[in-house]
C-alpha cells in the first residue's frame, strides 16, 4: 500500500480506503441522539463502496466504540464528526457572506453538494480522481440524490493542471472563492506537492475569498506516534483490512498551511482538534488529546484581504 510515484486509487483502496473511512465515521455520527453532523448519504455511499469493515460500521452491525478500540483510534467517530461540523459551520458562513463559488479539493465521499442548505445561485465545484467521481456521481443517480446547489464535477488528478481543468468547467477566478481542504493536507502529498496546491489556489483566489483545511499529519513522528501507527495497522488487519496509514503518507517535513497564506496576505485563525470538539458540544477529548491526530493536526480558516 506504500505510495509511488503517478499512483492512482479509488474508495476500496490506498488513500480512497481513508475517505471510506471517515464516510463509515460520518454515517455513525448522524444516527446518534444529538448529531453533531447529520449525513444521510455516508451510510449507502460506504455501502456501495463494499469494504465489510466500514460497511458493517456505518449500518450499525458493528459497535464504534469496539472498532476504535480495536484499532487504537480513540474518539474516531467523534474526531470526523467534529471535523466535518467544523468545515459545515466554515461554509455556512462563506454563505451568508455573500460567497456563491465553492471549490471541494479532493472531495472524496463528501456529499456536501447534496446535504447542505447551500444559498440560491451557488455553485460547487468537486475535484478528485476521475474514477473518484466517477463512482460518486453514479452512486448518487442511484440513489435518485439531488444537489442543493448547482455542482460541477472536475476530475482530474491533482498531480495534473487541475487549475486549467476547474477553469474549463466555468470557475470564474474573478469571483471570491469559498475553498475547502478536507483530509489532503495531512501527510498524504509530499511537502513541495502541498505547496504546489496553495501556490495554485492563491492566484485563483479574489479578494474576499476565503480558504479551510486541516494540516500536518495523521502519523507524526515520534516513537510513540509511530507506534500508534502500527498498532492501528495490526488493529485494522485484524477487521479484514490492509490500510496502514503511515505507509499512505510521505515522511519528512510538511507545510504550516495558516503561515503560508499568512505570508501570501491571508488573514488566518488556527485551530486545534480541542477547539473542534468545544464548537461542536463534545465531552472533551480526555487522554485521546495526547495522541495522534490531536498532537499532530491543526486546523485553519482564512481570507484573502
């Protein structure tokens, strides 16, 4: 599973296995009580996607609480859940800010196009592996799902000219931009690769537009973290699944995303995984709040001024 050079995935494997994932993480949250996200699609996109494990955790059939323990993810269904609450409230407010054009970087299983009240006249822009969104649109037909604002699906792989792609689809550079970053920003493109992707976005990007990720990486690399890393793998092996982490993510250094836009004149704020959970009305994150991603992710909100 280790990454090489050109090499591609879809939702059952490699990177893609890791939207199937949180999608899995997301359908769990939306059932509980008081959902902190509510995603009504996560459970038949995982189940279309066929991984047993996630499968069987999105539909309930196993409990989230064994699958974090086992794998060594502690908080994991919370931790997506906070994640993509926060991203929700970040769009919500690009929204009622007057943004009508939104691009979802890597969007995966997102169904953000489909689940959000989005305003009249917006636009969603979708960018992924062509065989990414390939998937998506047709297990969206299926279902009979209709987007909420007008979509637009790019696919292409970020390793191309995406920019020139998202262009040929009718973004319109000229008008400020809600950008959205979920899950890409942490470990799994090399350090010159993440800087690639700001440095595209920055130039696209109008005053007044606005710009959210999560940044770092999912493994970190102390002693510790690392073994976390295998424990998690071992701990997945033993659900059916041969998904390890640390060898989908590029060691070394990665980018500070908040100081690079700062230093390309955003206004950034920066946030951490305990900051996500207090927004969004969990318990707070105990002893999961020394281990990875907590130690090692952080999250940014940003205007292009």
């Amino acid at each position: 599973m280790a990454r090489t050079e050109g090499d591609s995935w879809d939702l059952a494997n490699s990177v893609g296995a890791t939207a199937t994932m949180v999608a899995a993480a997301r359908a769990v949250a939306s059932k509980r009580p008081q959902p902190v996200v509510t995603d009504d699609f996560a459970e038949p996109l995982v189940r279309a996607v066929g991984l047993d494990v996630f499968t069987r955790l999105a539909t309930g059939e196993i409990d989230a609480k064994d699958v974090e323990e086992s794998v060594g993810f502690a908080r994991m269904v919370d931790t997506f859940a906070a994640r993509a609450r926060f991203f929700d409230d970040y769009l919500a407010a690009a929204g009622q800010s007057g943004l009508r054009q939104v691009v979802i970087v890597a969007s995966g299983l997102d169904a953000r196009a489909y689940r959000l009240p989005w305003p009249a006249e917006t636009t969603v822009y979708e960018i992924d592996q062509p065989e990414v969104i390939a998937f998506k649109t047709a297990a969206m037909a299926e279902m009979g799902a209709a987007p909420t604002a007008q979509l637009r699906m790019v696919g292409i792989d970020l390793r191309e000219d995406w920019p020139a792609a998202l262009q040929d689809a009718g973004f319109d550079p000229t008008h400020p931009t809600a950008w959205l970053a979920e899950g890409v920003l942490i470990g799994f493109l090399p350090q010159e690769a993440e800087i690639r992707l700001l440095d595209s976005i920055i130039p696209l990007s109008s005053e007044g537009s606005r710009f959210a990720a999560d940044y770092g990486t999912v493994t970190g690399t102390s002693e510790g973290a690392q073994e976390q890393a295998r424990l998690m793998a071992e701990g997945w092996r033993r659900q059916g699944l041969e998904m390890d982490i640390a060898g989908l993510t590029y060691p070394g250094e990665h980018t500070d995303v908040a100081a690079h836009l700062h230093t390309n004149g955003w206004e950034t704020t920066k946030y951490g995984l305990t900051d996500l959970f207090a927004a969004a009305g969990l318990p707070e994150l105990g002893e999961a709040e020394h281990q990875v991603p907590a130690t090692t992710i952080n999250f940014v909100r940003a205007v292009r001024v």
